[in-house]
C-alpha cells in the first residue's frame, strides 16, 4: 500500500519554459562559444577610453605631424614620398607594438586600433539601440494590428507594406541623406544632426516591417487561440489581455529577433557609414574605418582590412547565438537569419 | 570660378597684345586614333552659353568659337586673346564703349551652314533667353541688356549689338567702357551658335559648333563622343588649330581610384578627377614619365560668415587664420609639390600680387608655421570661447579630411567644433544661402579669367551678396564700405592706366585680408597623369590640357 | 481567383501611389535642395534665378509639382533630370537596366548552383564535419558586409596580385557591352558576380539545408523509406521538390529586390552604371526626377515578385489554393 503511493506521488517537477530553453541553449556549444565570443568583444570594445589613455593617443584629434619611437628611433606618423616626384604623404602601416599605433595610422595622423576600439563602441551602440527601437514599435503595431483588426489592421498593414516595398536600402540612404543635413525636428523630440540618434532611429524605423509582419502574424494566430477567445468572452479589456496573454507568447519571438536584428543593423550601419550618411565625423564606427580605409586602400590595406575583419566576426557571433537562441526557444520557428 | 569652372591661370595678359609668336608645326603623321578620357561623372548641360564647368569649358575650345578667342598656345600664352571669328581685334571708339568687328566669312558650322551675322547676333541675344549665369555678371554691360534680363524672352539687345550683313561686320555699344569685354567675348558663355538653337537651354542635346570637332554622341550617364568637323577648315592657328585623334570617347561613371588604374593600364589617357592621395606615391615613382604638373590662379579657403556668430568677431576670424597650420593641409591635398600655402586672397603670379602674410608666427611676406597660443588668446579676447561651430565640406576625400583637420583645430582652439560633409553637388549652392546659417565652410575658387577683380570684386564685393539665394557668392558676407571705394576707385581707373588700377588692387587685397572674411589655406597645383601613348601634352593656362592638341599614335 | 488577383492588382497601385508620395515628401523639405540656383549655374543674378525656378515651376505648390512629375513620368514620358538638364529620365533608366541584369542573373546563376550543391550535400551528411564547415562558411557569408567584401576582392584583382597569372586577367572596373565586347563583359563581371552571390550562397544553402532536413521528417518520407527506395532517390526527388518551394519564394523575393536596384553597393564597388549606383548617383545629387523614377522602378519590381511569388505559392501548394 504505502510503497505503491510512495511511487506514485513522486511526481517529477517539471521546470518553467524558460528554464528549459535556456538549458537548451548551455548545451549548445557553437551558440555558448559565440556568446562569449560577443561578450569579449563588447568588453574590449568599452575598455576604447582605457586603451587610448594608455597608448597616449587621441583618436579624435588629426595629428598630421606626430612623431612616435618606434625600435628606439623617432618616426613620423605621415611620411612624405620622397622618390621621383616626391608626390603623396603616406602613413605609416602597422607596428604591431601594443600602444604604439598597433595597426598604423590613418590618413589624419589618428591611431587606427584606438580608434577601431571607439568605432566598435559606436557600431555597437547604434545596433543595440536599433534593435530597441525596432522591436518597441513593431510590438506595437504587430499587437494592434494583429489583436484589434478590421480597418485598424488595413491601415497599418497598406502602411507596413508601402514601407517594405521601398527597398531597405534606399529607403536609409534616403532618409540619411535628408536628415545628416539638417537634423530631425518632430516638435517634441529634437536630434541634432550630428548625433548617434539619427542612424539609431533610421535603421530603427526602417526594419519595422521585417519584425512587426512575423509578430502580427503570430498575434492573428493567438487570437483566435481558445483561451484569448476566452477572456474576451469573459469581458477582459483589451490592453490586459494584450499584455498578459498574447505579449507574453509573443516574447519568444521577440528575443529570437534580437541578436538576428543586432547583426543586420550592424551590416546597415556600416554601410551607411561606409557611403558617409551614417555616423559623422569625427565619430567612428566600423563603417567610417572603412570608408577611411578606402583612399588608402593600395597603400595601407590594414585601415580598411581590420574593422572589416571585426565586423565579420561581430556577426557571425550574433548570427551563431540567434540560430541558438532559436533552436532553444523555438525550433519550429521560420524565422531565417540574414534576410534584408 | 570652382574647380569644375574654367580655370583661369594667373599672369597679366593684357587684352590688347596682338603679338602672335610661331605657332608648332601640325604634324601629320599622329592624325587620327580615338583618345579616351575618363571621369566621374558628367558636368551638367552640354549648352556651352550655359554650362559653368571646367569639366566642358575644357573642351568646348575645340568645338565653339566666339568672336575672340584665348590663344592655344602652351603656358601663359593661353591669357592672350587672339581674333576668332572675328578678323582681327577691333578698334574700340566712343571712349572704349563700341566696338565693332568685322566677321570672317566661308566658316561653316558642323551641319554644313554657314556662319552668318544673323547667327552671330542671335547668339547674343541666346545668352539672356536661356538665362545664361553670367548674363548679369558679365553681359549686363551691353547696351539692351537690362530690358533683356528683365524679359529674357524677348531680347533684342536694341542698340546693343547690331549687325550690318552687307559689310558682315557686328557693332557691339556698351553702357560705359570695359576694359575685360574681349575676355568676355572669348568664353564659351559668348559662343557664336545658328541663329534657330533653341531658345532654352539644350540639355543633352548637341549645338552646332564650329571648331574641328563636334559633339557626335551624349548620354550623361555614360559618356561623351566628338567626332571630328567635316565641314571644319583652319581659318586661325592661333585662335583654333585642328586637332590630331579622329575621335574623342569621354566615359562617365568610374571611381577615382578606378581611372587611376585604367590610366596605368593604357585602357584610358587621361583622368580628369585629381588622383586620390595614396595614390601619388605609386604615380609620382612607377609613373612619373606620365605626370604633369602646372602652376594655377586659384585658391582653397575657408569663408568664415561675417554676419553670424562666432565669426562676427574680427578676433574670432584672426585666431582661426592664426590657428590654421598650412602645411598639415598641402600635406593633406598631396604634399608640397601640389601645392603651397597662402595666407592673402590674390594667388601668387596673379596681377596685383604682393606677397604679405600677417597670419603666422612671424608675420612678413611668407607662411612659416601656425601661431596656437596666439590664436587661443584672440579666442580669449574675442569672447567667443566655447561657441558651437559647424564646419561644411564637400564629402569627397581631400575636402573632408580637410574638413577632419579644421574641426580638430577649431576645437585645440576653444570651440565646440563639428563636421558636416555634404554632397559635391549641393555643397556649393548650400553655403551660399544665407538661410542655411552657415559658419564656416571649405571652398575653392578658380578664376574666370585674368583679372584681379575676379578674385575680388567677385568674392567679397557687396554687389555678390544676396540674402535667402543660392546664389551668393560673396560667402562670408563682407561688405565693408572703405574696401567698395577702393575697388570702384581701381575699375574706373583701369580703364585708362592699368598698371596704376593694379596697384589699386594690391592695396584691396591687403584690406581685404586683414579683415579676414576667410582663412585663405593654400594655392593647389594641377596635376594631369596621362596614358604612355599620349603625346605632345601641352598645358594653356586658361584651358588646362588642350585635349585635341595631343596625339594618341 | 480573378478577384483574387484584382485585389493584388489594387494592392499593387495602392503601394507604388504611397512610395511616390513618400519619396516626393521626404526630398521636399531637404535644405541646400534648390533645383533652381544649381540649374541656372553659379553666380547668376536672382533675376536669372526667378526666370529659372518659373519655368520648371518651382513656385507652384507641392501637389501641383507631384502631379506634374507624375504626368510627365507615366503620360507624356518627358520627365528630365534636374541636373542634367534635357536628359529624360525614363529612358536613361530603362538604358541601366541591361547593366544590372546582367549583374543580377548571372550572380543568381551562380548562387543557385552553388546554394544548391552545398544545401544537398549538407542535408546529405548532416550532422557530420562536412555538415558543420559548409554551414558555417555559409555563414561567414552571410556575416560579410558587401562593399567591404568587393573592396577586399578588389584590392587582391586589381592591385596586389594583378600582375599574377591569377589575376592577370581581371579588367579595369567598369562595365563593358555584351553587344560591344562580349569577352570583355564576361571578364568585368566576373567578381562582381562572386562578391554579390557569396552573401546569397550562404543564406540560400543554409535555408535549403534546414528546408531539406524538416522534410526528411515528414510521414511521406518515411513511406518512401519503407516502401525501399534509395535514400539519394529519395534526397532528391522527393524530399527537395518540397524544400524547393520555400527555396523558389525566396529566391523570388529576393531576386525582385535586386533588379530593383538592391545591388547599390556592388555596383558602386566595381563601377557598374546599373540602376542602383543611378540611384545611389541621383540621392547624392538630389535629382528628384531620376530618384523618383528609379524608387518607383524598384519598388514596382519589389511588389511585382511579392505577387508573382503569391500566385506561384497558390499554384504550387495545393493546400493553400483551397484555403
């Protein structure tokens, strides 16, 4: 007697959905390599003020005629071709010294590793904040649409669809050009032209669509759900059900987005900066290197080479930690990587 | 004018020297062959009484004439004018105010027609119908004109010009006496056209002209094709030589760095866009049989906005003059042997240039090196210290590291200083406008022609400022009253003496400079890398490269 | 199922009406914008500026222009550039498409043979290193921006092994016409044809692989293995016709965008006149006129593909044809 209900108590305890996932995600190991892969470089990437202290060297300062020791002798940063017509002044390329213009100098005298530390601050900080404000206003318009339909749904979904249709790109370039100029003035909220907040709220607002159809999609399908169905029979106001039925369901999705988002803003940030309407100067960010390295590509390939190299392994790592974050939390998900 | 406008080249050439030395034999054995030159991109309108661009100036030479014509001669020869259509250079009567000419006949243009005084005329009226950008600044001094400016559709230049076909002569009266006039005529804006082109302004679609060339293909996108004149025959070494390649081919669409790499590979011969920087070592060694490099009239400077904060401040524009260091920028624009710093408006070898320098650690007639401490106390003094600067630069690679450089000095000196690169295009008409508010820009100017008052007069003249328009050359806004005196002082006497009105203008520049409405940065050399097979590169210093008068076999 | 289609078809308007307006507002209010000062030249007097802005008609207000670039882009087709004046804008686009066609098919060719290779052959092996190293490298393709990617091959072709037998061959950049020079346009492709399909090979095989994979667990699959048929046989015949579905709609979405002008940053790598570095040439210039018609072009092909991938869908699918 005793003995056969001692078994059958044991009930196994059954863990939380999240607890699951996230086992799930320890055991994959590419996922865990590339998580700490990213976290590295986000550190290394914060310690930018810590490293040019040390080194001696502002990044953002032009030093056409610093001079540094290198192998005990003094050598200036911009030398002056002296052959045939003695046309050109070429910096000098990488040192590999630790603190001494490690990987050479750019074409203002400026150190190119301080500055791919700074740069990758900013890449970074614009990609974050990107997803941030993507994924704020697709939740948005993905829940209304999605949970109140009718004409709401209609106008929001003609709007997502005019906004889609303009291709990623030049709807950035676009509103790049029209903004870096002047600055966005709504009335309420002012950015300066100069400011990180301009791309940050650009390629936010432009990889709305991206997010919010798949959200909408889900939150279509969980309305018509039996217990959502329920509550609203019960009589449930809309803004409780939105937020304690369907947001939570939603949120797997949501996460899954996050470092896919982070990746693709980071390629879009560089880019835009890469054609000069994305981060100003004398700000750097990966894609401003690059454009650096551009004029100096024949001569110092290592200015354009490194911050290029940087972001391939930037995103890779987001790239490898969102197929994990996926597999985890959602297998049967269709959200692909990569998609622009 | 701006880089893409033509370039003038300094040295006096006064107007009136008819003295024509030898002209080169034209060498028949390297007739024919297609050059190939390659750009960025297309200029503009191909309308040659509108285009304002070194880019077609430098090649209208060898497809539209005017009545005069700069000589295509080698060097400084290229300031002379010489008779074009016309038979010789005109007596002028009536206290410099009427000019006539007596017009060449049998001249066809490249549709077959002949050149008649019909055409002649009715190209002068073209200029103020298609609203030619110097129809006010250039030709507003033809009796007739302002009717016409202010009704461009109806010009008739009533009195102005007026044209006699049984004695194929052109009678031009002006409002008072204009010593630069035949300058004025030998620009492409005065090209003579068949009297039916059309009233506004062409586009891409080819004019007639009636040099050894003529435009045979256009597409702004793509490129370029002059094709030689049949019906073209020497009237004129001087005023308009035949040329050696049969065709010319001018393909658009290539990076800079891509033409430089086409040019060493023979595939083009010839680049119209400066080399970028890391390029010159490779071309000043590997290639240096290839390179040419002229001295030019021009200037790179940074107009400082004399009506706005900070610069109001005369303090304010003296510390950034004192700041600047001159040679970080010609290192940044290619190194010594591409240009030199200056710190007045008239370049060197200019009429009325006389060296002085008074922004640099010891002031004199040369730049030695920038005066930081200076600069920090005239900021100090000024009692703009920590004002917000925005500098404006064109976003192409030497304009911005340029840009790069002054904010970083800006800021060493006090000032919350910040970049703003924009695009080629705009760039030029946006710091014009005053509704922009811009502090501080980076510009370049090119001179139209000869003449001090291009630099002067032009720039900082208060007749070139215009609130609320895109088109205000006068930048910085000056406007000072002593210094419009002195300049209507120098016009009125250079009508009689010009060496006296020249002396005139050295006093201006020195007024003008210390004013300081800009901070002059250097005088840029020009630099032409052309393929192995090219020969016979002669350089005019109005029309830079002479493109027809090199060969390709 | 025509009403079906009308429905597309006034979806389609609707989206290119609201991208038209769009791209009008947002260049509207761009300072430094002034057609009329650009187009009469430098330093014309202000009266030179009024004849100017009068006849473009710049003084009008902003419904009047719309509809008037609208009129003259789709009625009369003499819509001209702003910058280059008298150079009509509709036909020099439709002059830039061969260009980027030719980009784009033959980096489409490339992708799909080699998305296919790598999406079997990874699907075959899965699980193994094969597996791993394919789909990581897709994944390195994925993770490389474009332009970077095009400078890199570039700076190897073109300048540090160009005079290697390897590299010897590759051209100036620039593009060459196939009627003009038909070895020669081969040659200019050539890397740009490996830089824009490297990032699509990535995502396509690694698509394809997860596609070919799901399908291999389905029940149908597991028939075909009972009833003793090869699994090569059943790899290929069966369980790739249903990944390729997803494959084709992709591909087809993807494929749109790029004629549309997608492939910007290549073509401004490498030189290439298509309709994407007209596009990137006209914002830098600000021509209203070319950059409307070019956002109106790529757009149209956008939708065009998300329609055309609709009907296939229907088609194929005959699940969805009854929903």
């Amino acid at each position: 007697m005793s003995v056969i209900s001692d078994t059958l108590d044991v009930t196994p305890k059954s863990r939380g959905p999240w607890a699951t996932a996230l086992r799930r995600l320890l055991r994959d190991q590419a996922a865990v390599a590339a998580l700490v892969v990213f976290i590295v470089i986000v550190v290394f990437c914060l310690l930018a003020p810590a490293y040019a202290y040390w080194a001696g060297t502002d990044p953002f300062k032009s030093t056409l005629d610093a001079v540094i020791k290198l192998n005990g002798q003094d050598v200036p940063v911009m030398e002056q071709s002296t052959e045939g017509l003695g046309l050109g002044y070429t910096p000098i390329g990488p040192t590999w010294q630790l603190g001494n213009y490690f990987l050479g100098a750019d074409n203002q005298g400026r150190d190119v590793m301080a500055r791919l530390l700074y740069g990758g601050l900013n890449s970074l900080f614009i990609a974050g904040m990107a997803t941030v404000v993507t994924l704020f206003f697709a939740t948005l318009i993905g829940l209304a649409a999605g949970f109140f339909g009718g004409i709401i749904d209609t106008l929001l979904s003609r709007f997502l669809d005019i906004l889609w249709a303009f291709p990623v790109y030049l709807l950035a370039i676009s509103l790049s050009i029209v903004l870096i100029a002047q600055g966005l003035n709504l009335g309420i909220i002012t950015i300066e032209s100069g400011s990180l907040w301009l791309p940050i709220f650009i390629i936010g607002v432009v990889y709305v669509p991206y997010v919010a159809r798949p959200v909408r999609g889900q939150v279509l399908a969980l309305r018509e759900s039996e217990f959502v169905l329920a509550a609203i029979g019960l009589g449930v106001p809309s803004h409780r059900i939105l937020l304690r039925d369907i947001l939570p369901n939603v949120s797997t999705t949501l996460i899954v987005f996050v470092p896919i988002m982070m990746a693709l803003n980071m390629i879009t940030e560089s880019a835009l900066s890469f054609l000069s309407i994305g981060v100003q100067p004398p700000d750097a960010s990966w894609g401003t290197i690059i454009q650096d390295g551009q004029t100096l590509l024949y001569t110092r390939p290592m200015v354009a080479l490194a911050p290029g190299i940087a972001i391939v392994i930037t995103v890779l790592a987001l790239n490898v930690l969102g197929d994990g974050l996926r597999d985890a939390l959602d297998p049967r998900s269709k959200i692909r990587i990569g998609r622009s | 004018m701006r880089k893409w406008m033509l370039a003038g080249a300094a040295a006096l050439a006064l107007a009136f020297t008819a003295v024509v030395p030898a002209q080169a034999e034209y060498q028949a054995e390297h007739r024919g062959g297609t050059m190939r030159l390659v750009a960025r991109s297309a200029a503009g309108t191909l309308d040659p009484q509108i285009n304002y661009t070194l880019q077609y100036w430098q090649i209208y030479q060898s497809v539209y004439s005017g009545l005069t014509g700069f000589k295509k001669g080698a060097g400084e020869e290229g300031f002379e004018v010489v008779p074009n259509l016309a038979e010789e250079l005109p007596a002028v009567t009536n206290d410099g105010k009427t000019y006539t000419f007596k017009v060449r006949k049998g001249i066809k243009f490249s549709d077959g027609r002949d050149v008649t005084i019909k055409d002649v005329v009715a190209s002068f009226q073209r200029i103020f119908k298609v609203s030619s950008p110097t129809s006010g600044g250039f030709y507003s001094v033809i009796v007739g004109a302002d009717k016409c400016i202010a009704t461009p559709a109806t010009c008739t230049l009533e009195g102005g010009v007026t044209g006699d076909e049984a004695a194929s002569t052109v009678t031009i009266n002006l409002t008072r006496a204009d010593p630069e006039f035949l300058f004025k005529l030998a620009v492409p804006h005065a090209s003579i056209l068949p009297a039916d082109a059309p009233a506004t302004d062409a586009g891409s679609v080819p004019i007639p002209g009636t040099g050894p060339y003529f435009f045979s293909a256009y597409d702004p996108n793509k490129g370029l094709t002059m094709s030689r004149n049949p019906n073209f025959k020497v009237w004129s070494e001087a005023a308009m030589p035949d040329g050696y390649p049969d065709v010319v081919q001018y393909d658009f669409g290539l990076t800079d760095e891509a033409e430089v790499t086409a040019v060493m590979n023979g595939e083009a011969d010839w680049m119209f866009d400066q080399p970028p920087t890391d390029r010159l070592s490779e071309i000043g060694t590997k290639f240096k049989d290839q390179v040419y490099i002229n001295t030019l009239t021009a200037w790179w400077y940074a107009p400082m906005n004399t009506r706005l904060a900070p610069f109001d401040n005369l303090k304010a524009r003296q510390a950034v003059n004192f700041a600047i260091d001159r040679k970080a920028l010609v290192n940044l624009f290619g190194g010594p042997v591409l240009a030199a710093p200056v710190c007045q408006v008239l370049p060197p070898g200019f009429p009325a240039h006389a060296p002085y320098c008074p922004y640099t650690k010891d002031p004199g007639e040369k730049w030695s090196a920038p005066d930081i401490e200076r600069a920090k106390q005239l900021v100090e003094e000024s009692g703009t210290k920590g004002q917000k600067v925005t500098v404006i630069v064109e976003d192409t690679a030497v304009s911005k590291s340029i840009g790069v450089y002054l904010q970083s000095v800006l800021k060493e000196i006090g000032y919350d200083a910040e970049l703003k690169p924009i695009s080629p295009n705009i760039q030029f008409t946006y710091i014009q406008n005053t509704n922009n508010k811009v502090q501080i820009s980076v510009s370049q100017w090119y001179q139209d022609y000869p003449a001090a008052s291009n630099f002067l007069n032009v720039l900082f003249g208060c007749s070139s400022f215009t609130e609320g328009s895109d088109s205000s050359i006068n930048i910085a806004g000056f406007c000072d009253e002593k210094v419009e005196a002195k300049m209507k002082e120098a016009f009125t006497l250079a009508a009689t003496d010009q060496a006296a009105a020249n002396k005139i203008w050295t006093e201006v520049d020195k007024m003008v400079t210390d004013a300081a409405p800009a901070a002059p940065l250097f005088t840029p050399k020009h630099i032409d890398f052309v393929s192995k097979r090219l020969g016979n590169f002669q350089f005019n210093a109005q029309f830079y490269w002479m493109v027809t008068q090199s060969w390709v076999q | 199922m025509v009403y079906a289609l009308l429905q597309r078809l006034g979806q389609m308007l609707f989206v290119m009406f609201g991208i038209s307006v769009l791209v009008f507002l947002i260049f509207f209010a761009t300072p430094g914008a002034d057609p009329a000062a650009r187009i009469a030249g430098r330093n014309a007097s202000p009266e030179v500026l009024e004849a100017v802005r009068k006849s473009f008609g710049f003084d009008q207000p902003f419904y009047v222009q719309y509809l008037t670039m609208m009129k003259k882009i789709f009625i009369t087709g003499d819509l001209t550039s702003f910058v280059n004046r008298g150079w009509k804008v509709v036909p020099a686009v439709l002059d830039t498409v061969p260009v980027t066609l030719s980009l784009v098919i033959g980096a489409a060719v490339l992708w799909v043979v080699f998305a296919l290779i790598i999406g079997i052959v990874a699907a075959a092996t899965r699980g193994s290193w094969i597996d791993k190293t394919l789909m990581v490298l897709g994944l390195i393709g994925i993770s490389m921006p474009v332009y970077w990617l095009g400078e890199m091959l570039n700076l190897i072709t073109q300048s540090r092994y160009h005079d290697t037998w390897m590299f010897s061959w590759v051209p100036p950049l620039g593009y060459k016409n196939f009627s003009d020079d038909p070895k020669g346009w081969f040659l200019t492709l050539v890397i740009p044809w490996i830089t824009l399909s490297i990032l699509y090979i990535g995502l396509y095989g690694r698509v394809l692989r997860a596609a070919i994979v799901e399908s291999l667990q389905e029940d149908y699959i597991r028939t075909a293995r009972a009833k003793g048929l090869s699994e090569t046989r059943i790899l290929l015949r069966h369980a790739l016709r249903t990944s390729l579905v997803a494959f084709v709609t992709l591909f087809g979405l993807d494929f749109g965008a790029l004629v549309g002008g997608s492939a910007l940053l290549t073509e401004v790598v490498f030189g290439l006149q298509g309709v994407g570095k007209l596009t990137y040439d006209a914002l830098l210039n600000l021509d209203l006129p070319i950059i409307m018609t070019t956002v109106l072009y790529a757009s149209f092909f956008v939708v065009m593909a998300n329609a055309v991938v609709d009907v296939l869908y229907m088609l194929i699918d005959p699940r969805v044809r009854t929903a």
